[in-house]
C-alpha cells in the first residue's frame, strides 16, 4: 500500500504539535528562571544592606578609637614617649572595639609601637625602640580573663622593620589630614590591613603618625553569620575583583580565612575576573551574572560597599529558588518528555522508512547520473507514489544517458559542469595545447579489412584515450583513425603544454605496449602532432547542436605537423610555442624549418624524444644531427652529409638523419641557387 506525501507531512505536523508543547513548557520555564532572578536581586539587596552596615560599623569602630587616642595625645594626658600609659590606652582601646585589629605609632626616628589583637583570646604588645637591645622588637603577650587581661610572656626577635620606609607613614607624616590607606607587611604578620592613619601634634610639634587598622578576617567571621537564599553565600571583593573575605565563623587574627573553599568561592572568584578584572566591564554600580559551574547554575550579584572600591558577592544557586517549582513540574516533564521521545522516535521511524531513505537512494542514483555511472541504477520501491515514480523516471533517464554516453566524451561532459560553463554558443580566448594521432597506413587497412577494421582500431583508442585521460586532457573527437585533444581547457592547466608531451610519449608507449597489429601481423604506428598557443576554445555550433572543441591556427598547426611526421619517418613532432614553454622539461631535437598548408610563416619543427626526466642512453645521435643541420643550412651540403650519416650510425638506424642526408646529397650534386634558404616546404594537406 502506498501513501502520499501530503500523509507524512500530516504525521511531521502531528509531531511539531509535540514539539510546540515543549516550546511553550520551556517559555514557562524561563520565566520561573526569570523570577527566580528577581528573588535573587532582592535577597542580594538586603544582604549587601547588612553588609554594609557592618562595614560602616567598622570603618567608624576605626575612626573614633583613633580619635580618641589622639585626643589623650593632644592634650597632653599622657605623652606619646610614656610606654606604660601608651600601652594601657592601647589596650583599652582594643578591649572597647572588638571591631579593630591594631591600633599603632611610628616615630620619626624610626620607632614604632603596636596593639594587636590576637583574635578572641588575647593580644600583643609590639615595640621596636632605639634603647631596647639595639632595636630588636620586643613582643608581650596578653590573654583575656574575666574583666581584664594578664600578662603571659615577653619575647624578643631581630627585625628590620621600619615605619618610615611604609606608605601609611610616608604618606601622613607630611599631611595635616587624616584618610584609609592599605598597610602591609606590619611587624609578625604577611596580610593587608586597612588602617585609619593621621599625623599626631602636640604643641605645634609633629610627634609622628597614628593608626588604627582592620583585618578582613573579622569581616569573614560576619560574613559567616549570613545565610542569603537557602545554600548560597556573601563574599567581599576588592576593587579589582579579588575574594577578600569569605563566611568563615572561626577566622579572626591568628587564624586566617580559608580561602579557595567551595564551588561558592570559585562562582564568586569567576564573577570576580570577568566583571571588575575587566575594565570594560566594571561599571560603578551594582552588577549581576550567570555563572555556570559543573553544570549548575548560580546567581551572582556585585554591589559597592561604598570603601576602598569594595563590593559584596552574593552567590546563590538557581535551584534554590527553584526548588519548589521542580517538585511540582517533575512529573510533568517525565511525561511530557516521554512522549515527547516515543513521538519524536515514531516520526523519525517513519520519515526514515517511508521519506528519507528512498529520498537518499534516489539522491544517491541522481548523484551517479552527474557522474555519468549509470549502469548499476535500478528503480527505488517506495510506499509514497510521488517518490515510485520519481525513482522510475530516473531509472528511465539514466537508461537513456547508458546509451547516449557512448556518443558524448564523459570526462569532458563532468569538466564541463565542474567548471560552470553554460550550454550556448560561444567561447574564450585561452592558452592551450593541441595534439593530432593519426595511425600510418589506416586508409589501406580500411580498404582491405571493410568492417573488421572497426574490432582492430579499439584497443588503439582504448589506449590513447587513457594516455591522455591520465594526463589531464580532454579529448574533442575521433575522426576515422585519428583523434583530437587538448589541454588548458575547460580546466585551465598552466603545464598544458609539458602535460601534452608527456601524454604523446605515453601514447606511443601504450600503443606498443598493447601489441597492436594489421591483419599481416605488423604493429600499428602512430604519428603525432603538437602545438601550442592561443585558440578560440568553447560551444562551437548552433542551439541545436554543439560542440566543445578548439579552433585557430594553433590547431590547423598541429594537424599539418601530424602529417609532416610522413616526410621523416617520425612519431612525434612539436611546434615551436610548445618547445618553449615544455622547456627543459623535455629532451628535443631540433628537425628542420618548414612552411606548412595554410601559412607563410616558416616553422622551426622539433622532433619530441623524450621527457627530461627519463632520458636513457646515449645523445651523441642528436647532436651530431644538429651539427649537420647547422651545415645544411649554412649550405656546407658535404659537411652535412657526413654529421648525418654519423647521427645515423650513432642511434643505429636514424630514418630522419637518412632524409636529410639524401636532401643535401642532391643539393651536393646540384648546388641550389644564391637565393637558397633551407626552409622545407610542405605546403599541401596531408
């Protein structure tokens, strides 16, 4: 039973109602993503609202104890040179703001006094005086106990640490402002810190520079407090986009963040480099992106903090939000999905077996029609009727064209299409090589042998036409026994001219090779004929008929030096076009000047030996017989006899050198008159 096609688009269009419904699913389920977006933004909101609080906190925990420090300096409470007074404000200080982290002064000569808090357990004393062991930094360590603090032990290391070769000195000590600045490198530690700095006057006389310092450890520690979304997490970046505090509950100053933790920190880190490590890209507001990692997918939204060019992180997975909605959607997509699949599975079936596969077959049978390889196609079986009787036509077709290739050159029919070239009347002016093979004594066999003349010429022209087809010409016609080709077109071929000799060489060779003889048993001899130049080359004919060949002098050329192989009793001759642009790609001897039918230009003629690349045996023969060329021309007739004969014994049987020793032997005896020029004259058709 077949069916038509107008059947299987209804099938494909039942399916695409399928597919419809899954387009409209995903729609929906974008805009679940979208809102989940939304939720995110607004968490992302109230977490960089409280972060900002805190850090507000801390910037102004920061500024006041600096303030009130100086404030004891200033007026003169206590003297910046009285340790013991010095330390205990120090101390109170970082008691009274757990926020803070140091509280520290240099000098101008160089001495440098510290608080650090050493976490939730104690604190340090750091000094680094002239008069205490020749600079060494003495270190005294405090623990906390109910209500105050008890000393624990006094340490004293080699250091040199100087506070006038740092920025938070420098940049103060001549100011009269006060401002944040990162410090690095304090006495005992390798992290940044962010410190409050300002210059301290006592009497109009600059006793040196305060500050007060904050570590992001303490930022961690908050951070760990926050819970946006249901798994996600806040980080704080600097300007640049690098991580510089993550939720870590047990971080603080002697124990430092864990940085590098979690697939958090890595979404975080990402957004980071790609939205603040790029400059066109990091914009002065609140920023979001999508992060991808390890297939799931994150929310990530980057707002200023307002200091230091900081900002806070909020990364939340999308699932977070989506949660609910994958309970409630879970079932559905099972089903939807699974009949999505066993509809999708069922067209495909279908279309394959009813549609594509014998679509294939007759692009496939179409394909080897373009081809020309029409033997092996047969009709296609089909259920669709349109697709029957497209597969008989082009069984039809490609019987016909079985038949019809026996009169059309297939390879130049594929050259053809190949290269484009439309089917009317006319042509092109190209560069080309032509070659003429005719077969000696084929006008006697054919008037002796009648029809079986017919069985004895084909392995001739199996032959040449595989000696040319392998060396990419293109063969015009048959005429008789004779056969025509050329190179350089359709195909253009800039070596059309070496490419022709070689295929002369190969066809004498073919010919021998395949043993072919007359009905008395003697072998087939070819004569060949090249030239080359520019002819007319395209469609030649009318509408109704036409023919792709070339025309020109260059053929008329190449058909008379094919003929003028009978007066010399050779098998190849090139014209002179062809031997200069061959070039030193072929071995040549240089046979005579001739005038030829159809022209009063005198031709020098070249005998094809040889390719260059294959030269075996001895070329005394040639030379000799261009030596008595040269005194035959000079009409040293004596002189020239003699190099003949010698050329003649030198290939042992040279029937060229045997003619042009019997022409100026005539000449010897009958002395030409003064007006003589050795220019041969075959001005007849041959």
């Amino acid at each position: 039973m077949r069916i038509s096609v107008g059947i299987a688009v209804s099938i494909l269009v039942a399916i695409s109602i399928g597919v419809s419904t899954v387009i409209v699913h995903s729609l929906w389920w974008k805009t679940a993503h979208d809102n989940s977006r939304m939720l995110a933004a607004e968490i992302n909101s109230q977490i960089a609202n409280t972060v900002r609080i805190e850090v507000g906190v801390t910037l102004r925990s920061a500024e006041a104890a600096w303030a009130a420090v100086r404030t004891i300096f200033v007026q003169n409470v206590i003297a910046t040179r009285q340790a013991d007074k010095r330390e205990f404000v120090f101390l109170s200080q970082l008691q009274a703001q757990p926020n803070i982290s140091w509280i520290f002064f240099g000098w101008p000569d160089g001495n440098f006094f510290a608080s650090h808090r050493l976490g939730d357990r104690g604190l340090e004393m750091i000094e680094i005086d002239k008069d205490i062991r020749d600079r060494m930094l003495r270190k005294d360590r405090y623990i906390f106990i109910p209500g105050d603090i008890q000393f624990e032990e006094r340490t004293f290391t080699e250091t040199s640490y100087d506070p006038r070769g740092h920025a938070w000195y420098e940049n103060f000590m001549g100011l009269e402002s006060t401002g944040w600045i990162e410090a690095r490198d304090l006495p005992g530690v390798d992290k940044t810190v962010y410190a409050f700095a300002g210059p301290i006057d006592v009497n109009r006389t600059r006793q040196g520079v305060l500050a007060v310092a904050i570590e992001t450890d303490r930022l961690s520690r908050f951070l760990a407090t926050l819970a946006p979304g249901e798994f996600g997490a806040a980080f704080v970046l600097d300007a640049g986009g690098k991580v510089i505090a993550v939720p870590d509950a047990g971080a603080d100053e002697v124990t430092p963040a864990r940085m590098g933790e979690g697939e958090l920190y890595e979404v975080a880190k990402i957004a980071g480099e790609e939205l603040l490590g790029d400059p066109t890209t990091n914009a002065p507001g609140a920023l979001t992106k999508r992060v991808v990692l390890g297939g799931v997918p994150y929310a990530v939204a980057l707002t200023p903090l307002g200091f230091y060019g900081w900002r806070v992180a909020t990364v939340i997975p999308e699932s977070a939000f989506l949660s609910e909605i994958d309970k409630t959607l879970i079932n559905l997509i099972y089903i939807l999905i699974g009949v999505v699949v066993i509809a999708t599975g069922l067209a495909i079936w279908l279309v394959r077996k009813i549609v594509a596969n014998p679509l294939a077959y007759i692009a496939e049978d179409l394909s080897k029609i373009e081809r020309f390889d029409v033997e092996s196609i047969s009709r296609r079986p089909s259920r669709l009727s349109e697709l029957a009787n497209l597969s008989a036509a082009t069984a039809s077709m490609a019987a016909g064209l079985s038949a019809f290739r026996k009169y059309v050159p297939t390879d130049l029919v594929r050259m053809l299409v190949a290269e484009g070239i439309k089917t009317q009347p006319g042509g092109d002016i190209k560069q080309i090589s032509v070659l003429f093979c005719d077969v000696t004594g084929f006008t006697g066999l054919s008037e002796k042998l009648g029809p079986r003349i017919v069985q004895m010429m084909e392995p001739f022209f199996n032959a040449s036409s595989a000696a040319i087809a392998r060396n990419g010409g293109t063969i015009d016609k048959f005429m008789g026994d004779a056969v025509m080709a050329f190179w350089g077109a359709p195909r253009k071929d800039i070596n059309h001219a070496e490419n022709a000799c070689r295929a002369a060489l190969d066809l004498v060779a073919a010919v021998d090779e395949a043993g072919i003889e007359d009905d008395a048993g003697n072998p087939l001899r070819v004569r060949i004929g090249l030239n080359s130049g520019e002819a007319l080359v395209g469609n030649i004919g009318s509408e109704q008929r036409l023919n792709y060949t070339a025309i020109g002098d260059v053929v008329n050329v190449a058909s008379r030096l094919e003929g003028a192989n009978k007066d010399y009793d050779t098998l190849i001759l090139i014209g002179p076009e062809t031997r200069r642009q061959a070039a030193d790609k072929i071995l040549v001897r240089e046979l005579d000047t001739l005038t030829v039918f159809g022209r009063t230009k005198e031709l020098v003629v070249h005998e094809l030996i040889a390719m260059a690349d294959e030269i075996d045996g001895s070329l005394a023969w040639i030379e000799a017989y261009e030596q008595g060329l040269a005194y035959y021309r000079a009409g040293q007739f004596e002189k020239a006899v003699a190099a003949f004969k010698a050329a003649d014994q030198e290939r042992n049987g040279d029937p060229a050198s045997v003619v042009m020793m019997s022409r100026a032997q005539v000449l010897l005896e009958n002395p030409p008159p003064e007006d003589w020029n050795a220019v041969t004259n075959t001005n007849k058709k041959q």
